[in-house]
C-alpha cells in the first residue's frame, strides 16, 4: 500500500527543524517517507527493507524521479498520517507524496515536476505492485 499525503519540504528559513541529509526537497520527484511519527517517532510506522526494495525497483523500471526522507526531524518536528493503523493489519506500507514548502501556511508551494512524477509512481504502483 501507498499511503498518499504529503511530506513537509526543506524550509532554509527554518533548516533547524529539518535533517538536511533526511529532508525532502522540491523539485527532486515524488516522496516516500520511510518512517513518520512525532516526539521521539511514537506511533509512527517503519516500512520494511523488502517492500522499499519492491518500490524501487517499480520506480526505477518505469523511470519515476523519487527521494526518500522522514517527516520532520527527531525531537523537533514530525507529524503522522495513517500509515501505522495499515501496518497494524499486517499491510506493507510507505507514506507518499510531493513536497510542501510551508505546509499549512495560507500559501502552499510544490513543485509541478515533483506532482508530475508523483502522478507518474501512483500508475507504475497500480499496474507493477
């Protein structure tokens, strides 16, 4: 399973809240966010190394632009979407999606090549996975 949200985008206004080498970036293709979760990862979800592996090799075989990053940097930010309720049914599952530079601000910024190549993994996923 994919679960499709987004990922908060490295913010140099704010670098501190962000793991440079972990962040995701606008403008480097769709986003997979191999663990979530908020104040030390609590209720957060890991996604195994055999099923990343599998997504790779769909992205790569369908030559999707992707990046991999975590959702907000450990003790400083974070955040949470449904992944870890599918995980507990036994489900293999990563969160997904574009970068946002200024999430839940009044004014949202993505990348349309990032949404293009987001797009593009969702097709590669239904018909590969």
């Amino acid at each position: 399973m994919l679960s499709c949200d987004v990922s908060a985008g490295f913010d140099p206004s704010y670098a501190g809240m962000f793991e440079k080498k972990n962040a995701a970036y606008l403008g480097r293709g769709v986003c997979f966010n191999k663990y979530t979760g908020s104040r030390g990862k609590g209720g957060s979800n890991d996604a195994n190394a055999e099923y990343l592996g599998k997504l790779r090799a769909i992205m790569d075989d369908n030559k999707v632009c992707f990046q991999t990053a975590e959702l907000g940097k450990v003790d400083q930010g974070g955040g949470g979407t449904i992944a870890y309720i599918c995980a507990l049914y036994g489900m293999d599952v990563v969160d997904s999606g574009v970068a946002v530079l200024s999430m839940h601000a009044p004014w949202e910024i993505i990348s349309k090549a990032d949404l293009y190549e987001a797009a593009k993994a969702y097709h590669a996923f239904l018909l590969n996975a």
